[in-house]
C-alpha cells in the first residue's frame, strides 16, 4: 500500500527497463529484515484500501488452488486489520 506499481512482464506488461521513480511508491518508514518487510505509514487512501479488498475478495472466489487461496485469505486478513504483509 505505498503506491507502488507491480513489475510483472508476464501479466501487467511493465517491463523493467520502463521502471521510473514514480513507479516505486513511498512510505514514513520501512524497516526491513530477514524475513519480514514493515512499512508505516505507506502512500494510501482509505479508497485505495478499499479497493484492493475488494480486489482480493475477487482473487479468493476465482482462484482454484486451495494454497493460494489461503494465502490471500491471509493477506485479507492483515489488510483488514490494518497490518498488510508482502
């Protein structure tokens, strides 16, 4: 949630040389180690939450694989409870 754009040739087509400072977000504070990334205070709206939830829930009901269904219900529930995980 710090606005930044997904770089992934095969499904969004931004290809890693077109990667612009823009295209990296921002954030208050990011702390990073071993196994987690912690970001405050990312560049978000309340609407942009919200919409990506929403884009979440979507992801669940479409998706085939139990795995990876769990794995969004995971990220959900952080997302929901305000703590998100990358």
């Amino acid at each position: 949630m710090t606005g930044a754009t997904l770089v992934d040739n095969e499904r969004f087509g931004l290809m890693l040389d077109k990667i612009e400072l823009k295209h990296f977000g921002s954030a208050n504070n990011i702390r990073v180690d071993s196994e987690f990334t912690h970001i405050v205070g990312g560049a978000y709206t309340a609407e942009s939450l919200e919409q990506r939830i929403e884009e979440i829930k979507l992801t669940i009901e479409r998706e085939e694989s139990i795995h990876i269904k769990g794995v969004h219900k995971e990220r959900l529930a952080r997302m929901t409870s305000k703590i998100a995980e990358i």
